[in-house]
C-alpha cells in the first residue's frame, strides 16, 4: 500500500508495539471481541468486482467502477501523493486503529467538486477479510451526499477507514448503511475534520451483522464549523451494535448535535459512548447529544454513556440517554384506541423511530430502514412466542 498518503503519526509506530485491546478497555467496553482483533488477517486480493447498475461507485480495496458525473471524481490510493489529513488533534491510536492503516489493502479518495442533489452511492464488497480506505474531499463552497452500503456484497468482517475532509464554507450529507443479512463484524473507523463555516452531517443504519461497529471522531477547527449525527438501530438473537462518537470544538462559534435510537430483542446489545469535548477559547459553542433504547427482552441489554469536557466558560451543552422498556401508560394509550397490545407496540416502535427516519436528508432510505425494522421486530416476536 501506498504509506504516503497517511499521517505518519498513524504509521510510524508498529502496531504490535502498542498494548493488546480487551474488553477492560473504555473504547471497546462491553462489547464481544475475540483476541483476533489484536493481528487479525487481511485478505490481501479480493475476486473480481461483481458490477452493479443500483450504485455509483463500486468498490472491492483492489479495484473500482464508477458512472461518468461532473460532480465528483473517484482516484486510487496507489495514485495519491499526499494524505487526504495529517493531523489529528485529540484522535487516539489503538492497537486496532493501527493497524487498520498499516495492513489497509486498498482504497480511494472521492473528491467532490460540484453541488450534487441526489446522493452517490457507494457498493462496498469483499471475499476475504479488508480494510479499505474511502477518503472524501469536499471543495470549498460545495454541498454533496454520498451513500455507502455495507450489504449483501460483503463475505466477510471489513474494517474500514473513513476519512472526511470538509472545506471552508463546504457540506457533507453523509449515509452509513449496515444491513447485510450474513454474520460478520463491520467495524468502521471514521474520522472528520471541518473547516471554517463547514458542516458534516451523517445518518448512520445498524441492523446487520453480528456486531456492527462506528467509532467517529469529528475535529471542528474552523469558527462556525458544525456537526450532526443521528442514527437508529436493532439488535436481535446475540447482535451487537456500538456507536462511540467524539466530538472535539476546538474553534469560537462551533456547534454539535447527536441523536440515536435502538430496540434491542433477544440477547442482544448496544454501546453508546458519546464525549463533547470544548477547547479553551472555544467560546459560543452550543452542543447536544442524546440516546435512547428501547429493551424488548430481560436478556437485552443497553449501554449508554454521555460525556462533557468543557474547558471555557460561554457554552451551551446538553446531554440525556435512557434504557428501559416501554413505558405502560403509552401502552395503555394506544390500546384504550382499540388496540391490542402486540399491535400497540409495533406503532410505538415505528413512531419511535420516526422521529429520526422522518428527518431530512432520510427520504432515499426512510422506507426501506422502517420495514428493515418492522421485520426485525416480528423475528424477536415470534421467537418469544
């Protein structure tokens, strides 16, 4: 792989000098790793490309077909000469995150130079375990979406890096979407820095694999720069799904928002860690996050963890999370409608979650993510019967 093109701060150190991952560590608390995630094998040559009409951009680590658009173009790592970011302030370097960089098998820069209206979409595949790099680079004063499906082109775990790069006055719209069916581990890295007046917003889907994994940190560095996440998912048998998000302000006038939704049936878990962290002379800064579960089982469980560092006076911040079933008196509600209480627990489900889905930059996905749900939620219903 072509090391020019990442920070040397990431691939300097060998990972196998630095302290092997438990589940002692706060990072990956709670979760079901194996200690195969300290050396974990990449597959370094994937199959062919299978081609698929349904997205923009099909990529495999080793290779890529993209459509012809003016708004974006798409270039191999191996074609880079310089890394897409160089430095990252608070960001730390695990054993894993290591060696995502140093065993990383292939990737690609998208560099977005237009206004796009409708989102491109990004097909991820492999055959063998990988850790493909996607880098996106938003120009100055440019507004763009982009897609990426972690679906059913996937055949084994994918450990990818996703690095975002958002100029000066530019914004990214930008959709994670974990859904395949097949039991493998999507564990993503992502990392964001904005610029001034820029914004980067993701949406974030959690409803395949054994054990879906987000861990982004978003460096606001420039005054005015903003973030937003908002995310649902649904754990069902032993899934777990774990989303840590770090969120460091470091320039005047910055703001942030988090919101994310999980049901959890059966055995399954999630992991919710989310750390506001202002700068001093971060002044005028305004952020928020919250998280919610809903528990369907006494055998699901829920961790949610917010956190606040604030190092300046001049800030508005919030934070709120909440793991329990449902409450009765919003059972007793819906079915003093005539309802019976299987049923009321579906609407409340959906309605749940409607107040993410039903949010804009939602609508190429709302549909297909609320029957996704809907079907996941009957599973864990006929298996408690």
């Amino acid at each position: 792989m072509n090391s020019k093109v990442f920070s040397k701060k990431l691939i300097s150190e060998p990972y196998d000098s630095l302290k092997e991952i438990s589940t002692k560590d706060e990072d990956w608390k709670y979760t079901n790793i194996t200690e195969s995630i300290n050396d974990f094998k990449v597959e370094e040559k994937n199959n062919d490309l299978v081609e698929n009409t349904d997205f923009d951009i099909v990529f495999n680590s080793n290779e890529f077909i993209c459509k012809d658009n003016e708004a974006f173009s798409v270039t191999d790592l191996n074609d880079v000469s310089e890394p897409l970011i160089t430095d990252y302030a608070l960001r730390p370097v695990d054993r894993f995150l290591a060696q995502q960089y140093q065993k990383c098998n292939g990737g690609i820069i998208i560099d977005f130079k237009e206004n796009n209206q409708e989102f491109v979409t990004l097909n991820l595949q492999n055959t063998g375990l990988s850790t493909p790099y996607i880098g996106i680079n938003v120009e100055k004063n440019v507004t763009a979406k982009l897609s990426i499906k972690f679906g059913d082109s996937l055949n084994a775990d994918v450990y990818s890096i996703i690095e975002v790069l958002t100029n000066s006055n530019s914004n990214l719209e930008l959709i994670i979407d974990a859904d395949t069916p097949k039991e493998i581990d999507i564990i993503n890295s992502i990392f964001a820095r904005v610029e001034k007046d820029g914004f980067f917003n993701i949406h974030t889907v959690s409803t395949g694999g054994s054990f879906s994994r987000n861990r982004i940190d978003v460096d606001l560095i420039g005054d005015g720069a903003g973030f937003n996440i908002d995310g649902v998912y649904f754990g069902e048998k032993a899934q777990v799904h774990d989303n840590r998000v770090f969120v460091n302000h470091i320039a005047k006038r910055t703001t942030s928002n988090m919101l994310t939704k999980g049901v959890l049936g059966d055995e399954s878990k999630s992991v919710f860690t989310g750390t506001i962290h202002i700068a001093e002379g971060a002044e005028k800064t305004e952020s928020h996050q919250e998280n919610r579960n809903i528990l369907l089982s006494e055998t699901a469980s829920a961790q949610s963890v917010p956190n606040l560092e604030i190092l300046c006076d001049d800030v508005i911040c919030g934070h709120g999370s909440s793991v329990g079933p449902i409450e009765e008196n919003l059972y007793h509600y819906v079915m003093s409608r005539g309802i019976d209480k299987t049923a009321a627990e579906k609407l409340l489900i959906k309605g749940f979650f409607n107040e993410v889905i039903s949010e804009d930059g939602w609508e190429s996905i709302s549909d297909k993510v609320s029957e996704e749900i809907m079907q996941k939620y009957l599973n864990v219903l006929e298996r408690s019967k």
